[in-house]
C-alpha cells in the first residue's frame, strides 16, 4: 500500500518562522512604528513623499529584521570581528579621501555613497562581545584595557569627522558592553563624577566660558557653539538658539491633550527646523500633548525592558552582552533625542527610532531588533 504524504499549506509551513519572534517585542515596536507613521503623515504632509518613503523604509527595515532573526548568534559572532575590520578600515578610508557635506567628511564612494560610521553600530558591540565570550573565565584588568582600545579607534576616528552624534551612539554601545562583562563600579564613578563637576563649572561660569573670543580645547567651534546654545538659547535666538526654542514652544503649546491631529502651527506653520527628522518629538508633542509623550516614553521604555529581559535570559556570554547593548542603543536614541529637543541636552544629531524619517537609521534599527529577536529565540531553543 503506497504511503500518502500530505503536502501542508503555506502558512503551516512560513509558520514556525515567525513563532521564533519575541511577541512583547514585536508589540512594542508596533506601537512604535503606527505612532511613527501617524506623525510622519502630519509633520511631513508637504514634503513630498516623506510619509511613503517612511513607510517603505519601515517595510526594508522589518524584511532586515525578519532575516537576521533566522540567524543563530553563533554566526553572529562569526561576523563580528570581519564586520569590525570593513568599518574600522572604511572610517580611515573616509579619512583619506572621502566626501565632504557641508564641512564634516563622513561619506565615501565604493561604487555608492555609503556612510561607514553606521556600520560600527552594530559591528562595534558585535566586536566587543566576542572578544569578552573568548575570554569568559579568566577576564583581566588588561582584556579591558584592549576593549577600550577598540572602542577608542573608530570613536576617535568619527569625532575626527566631526560626527558628535553617531560617536556618541557607538561609544555608549561599547561602554555597555564593558560594563556588562564586569567592569567594576570602581572604575566607573570617576569620570562620572568628573563629569558632573565639569558640568556644574560650564554651568556656573557660562558667561565667561561662553564669551565671544573664547576657545575650548579639544571640542570643534560648532561643539561648544552648542553647548552654550544649550545653557542660553536666547543669546542667538534667530540662529543658533532658534531650534531649541521653537522645539520647547511646540512641546508647551500641546498642554496635556494636544492641539489635535494635523493641527499643529509651529509645525505646519514651518517653525519647528527639520521637524521630520531630529525635531519630529516637538511636532508630536505639540499634536499629542503630555498624554501622547506618556504613551511615547511608555513604549520606549517597555521595548528597553523586554531587551534588558532579554538580555538576562539569554545562554550565553556572548548573546547576553550583545543583546543588553543592542537595546542601550534604543535607549541612547530615545534619551538623547528627547533630550535634545526639550532642552536639556545639546542639539546632536540623533534620530527618535521609529519616528523620524531617515533610510540609513532605520536599516540599523531593524539590523538591532533582529538581533534581539534572533537572541530571544536562542533561549527558547536552548529551554526545548
């Protein structure tokens, strides 16, 4: 008697690809990306085709996520020192020869214009925590030290661009990734603590510091032009100062509730600078109120918390370390955006994930959210 084998359906079959996601995370992101999509449509309705290319650049970055979730942290790992190599070579690359927009060299030619500086957001904890998993069980003072050395590289390289921002982002990346391998508090409140005293001098001497003629070392003109914006927004209110402003009056006009969907006048009345891409917060808030920023601090910090959980669960060394500094990178872009355009942090150029326009972030943030499920994953593996 011939056997008969049943051919199943396709969505039995495409089925088991998806039972791998992580379903808080993914509902965390959803969230995300429809009030991305909402305010995108609102902030970038005369831009021309600003809301479609968002949600295509959503759709790319959800297929990056999807495929790399099929890919087991062990190959991960395989790739982290030749993902490491490419980005740390192009960086010096771009140092050569590379292209020059309006006075920072961040660009090369290798058939396409690429910006290398993004590829060591992922390749620079991919890098980190491979190097620690070698040497799991027998960590030195000296295995940190070389750590910070390969931090140091192409962090130096990016502020050299000058690049504040995407510097900011990957060193955050590598400190969490050496904090997390066990590197003792001893070594970290320090320059904490310099750094607050270094703070609150900036800030009782600004007058002086901040005076015309006056030059801080190590920092480019633009970087302090910033930081002094940042204590007296006023000083320049139609140039330097204008961002900040506009970004704190669109934030106190929504109130709690907000103006309304669409309705936003310093959005639409074209107040808000680059308000769908580094400024979307203020167009948000403006429309959506406090309740609506509620909801957007809300999810972010759900998303931070299934990573960190994430992170805790994961099998090994390896996937632990990368998965907490993969979700210190949402947590950096959320921080530092929000900072920014409230007015407490110096305006940089860090995108809010899911909600400001930009092809290029998006693709990373995708790339960091398959990680995250591709770890999620291996834990459940490993529990079967």
């Amino acid at each position: 008697m011939a056997t008969v084998f049943e051919n199943p359906p396709l969505w039995r079959r495409v089925l088991p690809w998806f039972q791998g996601f992580d379903g808080p995370l993914a509902f965390a992101v959803f969230m995300l990306a429809c009030a991305g999509l909402l305010t995108m449509y609102s902030s970038g309705y005369d831009h021309g085709t600003r809301f479609e290319d968002h949600g295509r650049n959503m759709l790319i970055a959800a297929t990056i996520m999807f495929v790399v979730a099929q890919v087991p942290p062990q190959r991960l790992m395989a790739l982290a020192v030749p993902l490491y190599v490419i980005g740390v070579t192009l960086l010096v690359a771009v140092a050569v020869f590379g292209i020059t927009k309006k006075g920072a060299k961040r660009w090369i030619n290798v058939g396409v214009t690429i910006q290398p500086s993004e590829i060591l957001k992922i390749a620079m904890p991919l890098m980190l925590a491979w190097w620690f998993q070698k040497r799991e069980g027998q960590l030195r003072p000296l295995d940190f030290m070389v750590a910070a050395v390969l931090l140091a590289l192409p962090v130096g390289l990016i502020i050299k661009q000058p690049d504040l921002g995407t510097a900011l982002l990957i060193l955050a990346a590598g400190l969490s990734v050496i904090f997390f391998a066990g590197m003792s508090w001893k070594l970290v409140i320090p320059p904490v603590v310099l750094g607050l005293v270094g703070v609150v001098l900036i800030v009782a001497f600004e007058p002086s510091l901040c005076a015309d003629g006056v030059r801080w070392p190590v920092l480019h003109d633009y970087q302090q032009q910033r930081i002094c914006t940042l204590l007296d927004p006023t000083r320049d209110p139609l140039g330097k100062g204008f961002h900040i402003i506009q970004g704190m009056i669109a934030i106190g006009s929504g109130g709690v509730l907000g103006v309304g969907f669409m309705k936003g006048t310093q959005t639409h009345l074209e107040f808000i600078p680059e308000r769908t891409t580094d400024f979307i917060f203020a167009a948000f808030s403006e429309e959506f109120g406090l309740l609506g920023n509620l909801f957007l601090i809300g999810a972010f910090t759900f998303l931070i918390l299934r990573g960190l959980a994430i992170a805790l669960e994961a099998p090994t060394l390896f996937s632990r370390l990368l998965a907490g500094s993969v979700t210190m990178i949402f947590f950096v872009y959320a921080f530092v955006n929000m900072g920014m355009v409230s007015g407490i942090l110096p305006v940089v150029g860090v995108p809010l994930p899911f909600i400001s326009y930009g092809g290029t972030a998006m693709v990373t943030l995708g790339l960091a959210l398959g990680i995250l499920m591709s770890i999620s994953n291996s834990k459940r593996l490993v529990q079967s």
